[in-house]
C-alpha cells in the first residue's frame, strides 16, 4: 500500500518529449465553502533538473515558513481581499482613497496576474504607463499601496518577495517646479475678517481660526466649545470633522451609526493633537460665535441638536466642508479678493508666521506637522526672504567700514605670481 505524500513533498515525472512536471504539497486551505482541500503546487521545465530545482526552492521557501499561494490566486483577488480587511485599520478616507487606487489603475494593470507569478518588470511597466499619462504622483502612490498589500502577502507567507520593493517608482519631470501655494497678504486678511464680522457669519470662527492658528478645515469644524478655554486663552486640536461612509466614529475609538455622512475622528497624525495660544481677535471672534449661537438655538427651540460644536448650522448639527468652500468663493468674489480655498487660509498663517520672523520649528509646531522637513518642502524658499533683514544688521555690525569714512588705510591686496 502506498504511502500518501506529506507536507512538503514533492513529485517529478515526465508527460512528454522535453516536458517534465513537479508537484509539492504545500498543506491544507479552508475552500468558500467551508471544507479543506490540498493545496499543490505545479512547476513546469524542459528538463527533470530544471524541475527539481524549482521544486527544492519551493521547498526551501516552505521550510523557512512561507506557504505557497494558491495557483489560481490573482492579484485582483488578493487586492480585493486586502483592501477589504484593511477597512478596519484605516480611516475611512483613506480606504476610500486606496481603494479607488486599486479599482481604478492596479487592477486593470495586472489584476488577471497570478499572485505568485508577479514579476518586477510587471510592476514597473504598469506605473511607467500611469507616469506617461502625466500622472506621477499617481504612480507613485500606486506603488505605495501596492507595495503595502505585497508586505502583508509576504508576512503571511504567500509570496517568497514583494517585487514592489524591487522597482522605483516614476519621479515627476525634474522640470517641473511644486506648486506655489496661494495665501492672502495682511491687507486682504483684513478685509476677510473684518467682512465676517460685519455680515454676523457664523462661518466667522471657523475662518478665523484657519487664518490665525492654521486649522485644517476639518480640525476647525471639529472644534467643540470644551476644546477652548478662553480665561487661558487656549484652544486644543484635539479631532477632525470629515464626510465619508456613513459612520461617526469618534476620538475614544467607538463606532456609533447616524443617518449623516459625517464623520468626527481623531487627528491626522499625533503631532497634530495640539494646544495652540488664541490671540485676542481670535478670542473675541469665539465670545461673537457664542451670542450667535445662543440666538440661533432659540430660534431653532426644539430642532435643536446640542452637538457641543463650536461652528453649527441653525439647527445646531456640524456644517460641511462644501459650505465652508462656497462662502468662501462668495466673500472673495464680493471682496475683489483672490479666490482661496480652506487651506489657502492655513499657508496664509504659515506665511505671515515666517514673515514676522518665526522659525520653521515653530510653523510646524503651529501647523501640527508630524516631520519639520514637511514644513521645509512648503516654506523654504519664504524662510530665505525673512532672513534677509537679520542677516543684514549681521552684515552691518560685523563689515570693516569704508576707508573714506574712518581714515584708515586698507590692507593692499596680495599679488598673485
């Protein structure tokens, strides 16, 4: 009676001229269905040595602890899988942003190739085909997330390598120059604010807060009335507000379904978790919203919704991104002002912060930025023109006078031979 084949063997034969075949058992897997079924591997050659060292750097691979993937595993199911299970891991615009990454360009790229049979060439053709319709910076991101989803392939043993770390991904034109950000000067930050106030917004806070302590808008409309203490005059960064799926989710990491697509979350990063100092028009700004808000909860008198929200709508729910963007379209428009958008507030800060003399260390500190060169990429090239008044009293404390001047002679000048 034969012996039945165990884990990690193998067996070779020959099906024809110049065709030899191997096969490994590589375990067990758990079928749609529920039941167990063998997991083998096939490897095809010309020759039965060409086979038997397919089938030893098998077997090696499994003896190091790495399972074999399943012949028929795509990489459009992997992907499918991987993205699935990472739902609870990443925020939800992240998903979001991952996914639509997948859908739209990994798998029409090689989604119909086998997990296992993915090669680095693969890969690279792929994103030089996404770069060449002018979007590097998609590729580049394409080849993150790919890269990501191989490493959770490899540690689970599916894969011997991720091909992904094997390839570079495309780099922009090295003519192209990064966008400049666009932010308002003093005079029109001015205009801004004191229109807000004028009109008795209640976007005023909101505004105000992105210009004076560079909010992203999302931390902004995530402000709550506990997050301030205006006897201290502070204010703590302590959540964001964002629109996606159909979950709150909320800093203590709770999960709480509502009819809304809201969604209130922790920050963006650890550094972004803040306590920033309120100047006065921003405290002032704060004590306008609160009388606001009061008269309208009033008015609205049962339709309320007490959310603890600092910027509301009349009935006292949070207020959309889409809205602030649009008031903000509405002012400049009004104002002759250069149309900005949220964040163009939050470079405004940055950029009068460095004009008044502030260092980079303390841009990012305000900003909430997780690595000081991020704060350099953007703000460099304005830190060189705040420097500049400084470095020209150093200049002047520090250069020999003119000879007319004092009446001293100057050394001659060395000749060269």
């Amino acid at each position: 009676m034969s012996k039945r084949r165990g884990f990690g063997e193998g067996s070779v034969r020959q099906e024809g001229p110049q065709r030899w075949v191997a096969f490994l058992s590589a375990g067990f897997e758990t079928a749609p269905d529920g039941t167990r079924r063998r997991v083998r591997k096939k490897f095809v050659g010309r020759t039965k040595q060409e086979v038997i060292s397919k089938l030893m750097d098998a077997r090696r691979q499994l003896q190091l602890g790495a399972a074999v993937a399943r012949a028929s595993e795509t990489i459009e199911e992997w992907l499918n899988a991987w993205i699935a299970a990472k739902e609870a891991h990443l925020r939800p615009r992240t998903h979001g942003d991952y996914a639509r990454l997948i859908h739209a360009y990994l798998i029409p790229a090689f989604g119909r190739l086998r997990l296992a049979s993915l090669r680095p060439l693969d890969v690279e053709q792929a994103l030089a085909g996404i770069a060449r319709d002018g979007k590097a910076r998609t590729a580049q991101l394409c080849h993150a997330v790919l890269r990501a989803s191989l490493n959770d392939a490899l540690r689970q043993g599916l894969i011997a390598r991720n091909v992904a770390e094997l390839v570079r991904p495309p780099k922009p034109p090295a003519s192209a120059e990064p966008p400049r950000q666009k932010f308002l000067d003093p005079e029109q930050a001015r205009r801004l604010l004191g229109a807000l106030e004028l009109a008795d917004d209640p976007l005023e806070f909101c505004i105000a807060s992105m210009l004076f302590l560079g909010l992203r808008i999302g931390e902004a409309l995530g402000l709550k009335w506990e997050d301030l203490d205006l006897e201290r005059r502070t204010l703590t960064v302590r959540r964001t507000l964002q629109r996606a799926g159909g979950q709150l989710v909320v800093q203590d990491g709770k999960v709480r379904r509502t009819g809304t697509k809201r969604i209130v979350q922790g920050t963006k990063t650890d550094r972004s978790t803040r306590v920033l100092a309120m100047p006065d028009p921003l405290v002032q700004a704060a004590l306008r919203q609160r009388a606001r808000q009061d008269a309208m909860r009033r008015l609205a008198d049962d339709a309320w919704s007490e959310t603890g929200f600092i910027t509301t709508t009349s009935k006292g729910t949070p207020v959309e991104h889409t809205r602030v963007n649009k008031r903000l379209a509405e002012l400049c428009a009004e104002l002759g002002l250069p149309r900005v958008s949220p964040h163009s507030l939050r470079h405004t800060c940055a950029t009068l912060m460095i004009a008044s003399g502030c260092s980079l260390a303390q841009v990012q500190q305000v900003l909430g930025h997780s690595q000081i060169h991020l704060t350099a990429n953007l703000y460099a090239h304005l830190l060189s023109e705040a420097t500049r008044a400084p470095l020209e009293k150093l200049a002047a404390m520090v250069a020999p006078s003119a000879p007319a001047e004092n009446g001293t002679q100057m050394a001659p000048k060395r000749q060269v031979n």
